[in-house]
C-alpha cells in the first residue's frame, strides 16, 4: 500500500512537470525571438555601411586580382570575365549572399575624372582612392564606391604597354600604355572611373547579426565560363 502511494504521487510530479514543459518551451522562443529583435535594432547606419566596405573591398580585391592574372596570362577562355567580373566564381558567391549587383562607371572625360576627384577630395568620410558606403534609405540599399584607378602590371620592369586598366571590358583593353610609352599614355594612379556594389539594408542586417565575413576561398575561374549563370 505504500509503495502504490510513493508510485501515485511520483507519477502526479511528472504529468505536472511534463505539462509545463511545452509552456518553458514556448517562452524559450519568445526569449530568443526578444533577443534577436534587441540585437537587430542595436545595428546602426555606421554598422552597415562598415559591413558594405568590409564586403565591397573584398569583392574589388578578388576581381582586380582577376584582372591582374588575366591580363598577364591573356587567357581567351576566361575572356568573358574581363566585361562581366561578376561572374567570377569566387565574387559570384559573395555577390549572391548579400543579394548584391556590382557595376562600374568609367569616366567621359579627364575633366569628369577631375570633377569626381575634386569631390571626393571635399568629402569628410574618406579620401579620393578610398571606398565610401552610403546608406539610402529611399531605396533600402547601402551603396558602395571605389575609384578605378590605372594600376602597373604585375612586373617589376614591364615593356610597354607596362599599365593596367580596369575599366576596359575586353582581355585586349586591359593593357595600356604609360606616357613614357605613347603620349597619349597613363599614368599610375590616374583616375579612370568608379566601382559600384548595392547591398540590400536587410542582408547587411543579416551578416552581421550572423557575424559572418566574405570568402576569400575558392577558384577566381572556373575552367570555361557561363555567360547564363545567375547572379
């Protein structure tokens, strides 16, 4: 008799402790809901832009390193990267994560060049040969910038053309001349136009609350490439 007493009150605990079960469970949710919401609303327009550079310098590094193999190795299987970057596989992936489009603007003109320049020169945040993000919250993007510069080629003493420029879209536009080579030559460092990435708000949100970081992993090009890939 006693025993069945201790089974009866040791099974009346455990239904009651099993019934509220789903009720710790359900407020465990809410909690991590309410702490999510918390961590989201303490990212700032700063943290965004932050996170675009951070994004947007990774992207420019691996599509000008691209250039720069391209342009030494004249490979006309990869031709097609040189007018559409963003097919790089590597910059592909990075692209697609944040649900970004990368474009770029070259310049009309020298005194457009100097125009920009002048501009940059004049803004507070950063320095013409830097990047710059700027959040527009009309659109819901976070858009970066970074000039497009004459580049030399990877050799310590290049014959002519001895320049690069990375505003050209064909494998035979890559390589200019210096003025030391034509003078109607470049320069190194002269300015031919800008880079551009727009970065949904909410998928910035969303890889820092994530705290993940661009890839650097992977293969710059893929053995022929797919002119239909999605971005």
């Amino acid at each position: 008799m006693h025993t069945k007493k201790i089974y009866l009150v040791w099974l009346s605990l455990s239904l009651l402790a099993f019934g509220c079960e789903p009720e710790k469970l359900e407020r465990g949710k809410e909690m991590a809901v309410e702490a999510e919401r918390h961590k989201v609303k303490r990212i700032t327009q700063e943290d965004m832009e932050k996170q675009a550079i951070l994004a947007g310098d990774t992207i420019i590094r691996l599509v000008e390193g691209a250039f720069l193999q391209l342009a030494e190795g004249q490979p006309q299987a990869q031709a097609l990267f040189v007018a559409q970057p963003d097919k790089l596989p590597t910059v592909s992936s990075i692209l697609q994560r944040y649900n970004a489009t990368l474009t770029r603007t070259s310049f009309a003109s020298e005194a457009e060049a100097q125009a920009y320049q002048r501009q940059a020169q004049g803004s507070s945040s950063e320095a013409q040969s830097k990047a710059s993000a700027e959040l527009q919250v009309r659109e819901g993007v976070v858009q970066y910038q970074r000039p497009i510069e004459i580049r030399r080629r990877n050799c310590a003493s290049c014959d002519e053309p001895s320049l690069l420029d990375y505003t050209a879209t064909s494998l035979d536009q890559l390589r200019v001349f210096s003025a030391q080579g034509k003078p109607d030559g470049f320069a190194e460092g002269q300015l031919r136009g800008v880079w551009k990435i727009s970065f949904p708000r909410e998928k910035l949100i969303e890889q820092i609350t994530l705290k993940t970081k661009p890839s650097r992993r992977g293969k710059l090009f893929s053995k022929t490439p797919d002119s239909t890939a999605k971005r």
